[in-house]
C-alpha cells in the first residue's frame, strides 16, 4: 500500500500544513515537497529562510521513513533531525521546492542493516531547494530513526 505522505505530514505536523506543503512523486520513487510563496514570504516577498530550511527538514524526515518503509522496517519508528545546516544561495522569488538527493545503495543499506539490528540508526541526507530550475538553498541534516517501543 503506498503512504499518503501529504495527508501524514498534515496531521502529524501541524506546520506543514500551515506551510501549505504538498508532496509530489518523483520518477525514481523519491519525493518532492513544495509550497507556495504566499504564506512563505518574509517582509522583502521572498521566501522565508526558516520555511525553507523546514521544507528541507521535512524532505529529509519524509525520505528518512521512506527508507525504512522500503527495507520493510517502517512500522513503529519514530524519526527525529539531531543536526541541520542550510545554506541559502540566492532568495526564492516564488514558489519553492525540496528533494533529498539520491543515496547510494552502500548507505541506504547500511542505515537500514544497523536500524534492524540495533533498533536506532542515523542517516545524512542533503537536500536541494529550487525555486523553478533554480537551486536557491542546500540543506544538510542529520536523521535518528528509533524503534518507539525501545526494543
């Protein structure tokens, strides 16, 4: 069964809906999250720094549960950012957008390996921001993915 993410980000964060963030599917399977510039704009009508670099953090977080989904491990886990860094390139003059960029299959497997041995894991994810075709931020984060039950 394929998740609804859009729907899971609304209900369990309330700030992306506020966002107005929608996911949209990317040809290799991984996803794209973006909003409209509207109610993302700071005093200049430019994208709000802090909207993109929690686009970015929601990007990674969505990727993150992803992996896990597709190794089979994704029931019951609970995903946190223990470390982000954006760098903002040029401003977002409309609406924007954020996609993790692709893992090797080295790392994806490695997180998934060790989060089905030992319960927790972390993953470095970098995700790219556009506005149109136009690279305006990048985001590096650091993930945790635990077992909620703690086993």
């Amino acid at each position: 069964m394929q998740k609804d993410w859009q729907t899971l980000l609304h209900a369990s964060i309330p700030l992306a809906q506020a966002m107005q963030v929608r996911v949209q599917a990317q040809p290799d399977g991984r996803l794209a999250l973006t909003v409209p510039l509207a109610p993302n704009r700071n005093d200049k009508g430019t994208g709000f720094g802090g909207s993109l670099a929690t686009l970015a953090t929601l990007a990674g977080w969505v990727e993150t549960q992803r992996q896990l989904d597709q190794a089979g491990l994704g029931e019951g886990v609970e995903i946190v950012i223990q470390r982000g860094e954006t760098e903002y390139l040029l401003p977002a003059e409309a609406d924007f957008c954020a996609c993790v960029l692709p893992l090797t299959a080295e790392d994806s497997e490695r997180f998934c390996r060790l989060f089905a041995r030992r319960g927790l894991a972390r993953l470095t994810l970098q995700v790219a921001l556009y506005c149109g075709e136009l690279l305006v931020a990048r985001f590096r984060g650091d993930y945790v993915a635990k077992r909620a039950d703690g086993t």
